[in-house]
C-alpha cells in the first residue's frame, strides 16, 4: 500500500479512536477498533486483554527486535474542555478531541509505519509493534505486563508527542508518603509540638534540597512537595500532617538510590508508592539516534514519564504532536503533523532495517 494511502487510513483510525471513549482500564472499544484496523490490512495480530501485538511477516529469531510502542487509553477530560472531547473534528488544519495528542497521533502513525514495512524481506531486525492499554495508570494490564510473553526486545521506539524531536532520555517517577508528627491537643490548649508547625520546617527542607548528581540529558532530580493534608476541625491539632512528594529522577541515579538517600535524610517519616518507573534512555551514539540526527532531528531529555519505564532496552521516544498540548483543555494535533510523523519514522527505519 503507497505511504498516502496508508497515512489516509492512519488519519482515518485516530479520528475513531478519539469518537470512543478510552479511559484506562476501559479500552475494549478502541482494542476493537485497532484489531479491524489490523484486519483491513491483512495483518496478523494478537490481543492480550486491551493490548494489540502484532510481528513482521519475516520473523526470524536469530535477528535482535525493534519493538514500535504507543498507547490508546487516555485521561478524562478536564473541566476546562470547550470542545465535545470525543467530537473528532478538523479545524484550521488541526484535529480537535481526547488524545489526538497523548498519543493517539503517535500510535496511529507507528502502525501506519509497521504496516509500510510489515511484508520487507531480509530487514536488519524484526518488527514487534504493541497497541498498549493502560499507560496512563501505569495499570496491572500495560505494557509492562506483556513483556514476558513477548519476544526479547533490543530497543524501542516509544510513541509520545516530542515534535518529532529526539528524547533520548526519561526522567523516572517516585511519588512518596510523608508524615509529619506532632502531639494532638485541644486548640485553646498551649502544645509546643503542633505537627502543621512542625511542617514548616519540613517544606523548607523540601524545598531547599538538591541531589548532588546532574545528568548531560536530563539535568536535575527534580522534587516537588504536590499534596498536603491535615486536621479534622478547627478546635482539635492533629497528631500528624501529611504530604505527598514527587520525584522526577534522572539517570544519574537508580530509584533505589533515590529512596535510601531520601529515607536517610529527611525530617520525616517517608514511604515510596513504587520504586518501578525508572529513568530510561539510549546511547547517543546508537545508530537509531544517529540515523534521526542525520535527518535533521535534534536530541533532548524528557521530563514526562511513558511506557519507557515499562523497558529494560535502550529506548528513543518520539512522535508527532506536543507534550505541551497533552492532558490539556480543547486538545488537538495537527494533520500535517501525522503526515510528517509517518514520513519521519519511515525515513528513519530505512538507514535501520
């Protein structure tokens, strides 16, 4: 099939997958849709809850595994919306709806770029695409759950919103409990351990706090005091306020890393929720990121977490749309940006396979 006919079809999906609503852990119906997809092209596939995984026609175990990623559940829509979210429509050359952006744009030109290269005969490597569910809520049916029954995976590419940039590195995630503990008491009481006071000195902590490894790709640890809770009624101090701490690590570090020197130092008590979303990334010099330098792409380190972490592979995120427009009121991709996409990363696999 000619690349225009396969990018129609690929325009033709998002605005389907946009029409249905595809919360996370409720994508059976955009599943459906992908799988028709699927069988339009007469693509084998296979489907694992709301994953769809489908191989090149070659498949050959002696060669290493590309593996093409991205996601087709999405958030729900914010109150800001002013635009019907499931009202796939075009305007000004832009296509309006709930994750055209994240990532629905990105996933529909990968699967127009697999089946543009699903019948090449002696490729460099295999080609292993998955329709992931569940990304959003890291979910117990993601990607991550899938990768046992795959074949072992060399490198990836994740489809995320980068404007078709090259993000060779992923900050990973480690959301923390914390508690800050004082001494309950009657408010008209004198108590010198108020846990909200107590607090305060906590948040300048916080605050003030700096991880002493940088990286070249992705700058900075990142920590940010996001939630606070405390206290029943105005009479009443509580024993204990508490706060929620996000974590964005880089690659200088391990999470584990990140915890024991967090858990050490801090004036409080603290809990990790999960130690799994790590900080990925991929060699400069790895010939998949050359081959995108040698078309014009420039290289940078995201800040925003995706299926990466699922990977234990070196991994290059990239993808038509803007991270800036994801989870965002009103949220769109530009159609010109799917056709670029899909140019892009046919361009690319060709210096690959």
């Amino acid at each position: 099939m000619e690349q225009k006919e396969l990018t129609e079809k690929a325009i033709k999906l998002l605005k389907t997958l946009i029409a249905t609503p595809s919360f996370s852990k409720e994508e059976d119906k955009t599943a459906d849709a992908i799988q028709e997809w699927f069988k339009s092209l007469e693509i084998p596939f296979e489907r694992m809850q709301n994953n769809i995984v489908a191989r090149n026609k070659f498949w050959d175990n002696s060669k290493p595994t590309l593996l093409l990623n991205s996601h087709h559940d999405t958030v729900k829509p914010n109150k800001a919306y002013t635009k019907d979210p499931f009202n796939a429509h075009v305007e000004d050359g832009k296509l309006y709806g709930l994750g055209s952006n994240d990532a629905g744009g990105c996933l529909v030109s990968l699967l127009a770029t697999f089946a543009h290269f699903y019948t090449l005969e002696n490729a460099s490597h295999n080609l292993l695409i998955v329709a992931s569910a569940e990304e959003e809520n890291a979910g117990e049916h993601s990607l991550r759950s899938l990768l046992p029954s795959l074949p072992k995976i060399d490198v990836a590419i994740v489809g995320e919103p980068t404007l078709m940039q090259l993000a060779i590195a992923e900050k990973g995630l480690i959301v923390f409990d914390a508690k800050v503990k004082g001494a309950p008491s009657h408010a008209a009481h004198p108590n010198n351990n108020n846990a909200i006071y107590n607090t305060i000195e906590v948040l300048e902590w916080f605050k003030n706090y700096r991880f002493e490894k940088t990286s070249e790709a992705l700058g900075d640890v990142k920590m940010t005091v996001t939630q606070i809770n405390a206290g029943t009624q105005h009479n009443v101090v509580p024993a204990q306020v508490e706060l929620v701490i996000d974590v964005r690590v880089n690659d200088a570090y391990s999470n584990q890393e990140i915890a024991s020197l967090l858990k050490n130092e801090a004036p409080c008590d603290l809990k990790e929720r999960s130690l799994k979303l790590n900080s990925s990334k991929i060699d400069k010099n790895h010939a998949l990121v050359q081959a995108g330098i040698s078309l014009g792409r420039k290289t940078y380190g995201s800040p925003t977490l995706s299926d990466q972490a699922a990977l234990s592979c070196q991994s290059l995120k990239l993808g038509p749309g803007d991270s800036t427009r994801s989870h965002s009121a009103d949220e769109y991709i530009y159609l010109h940006e799917i056709e670029e996409g899909i140019d892009l990363y046919i361009k690319l696999l060709e210096k690959i396979l």
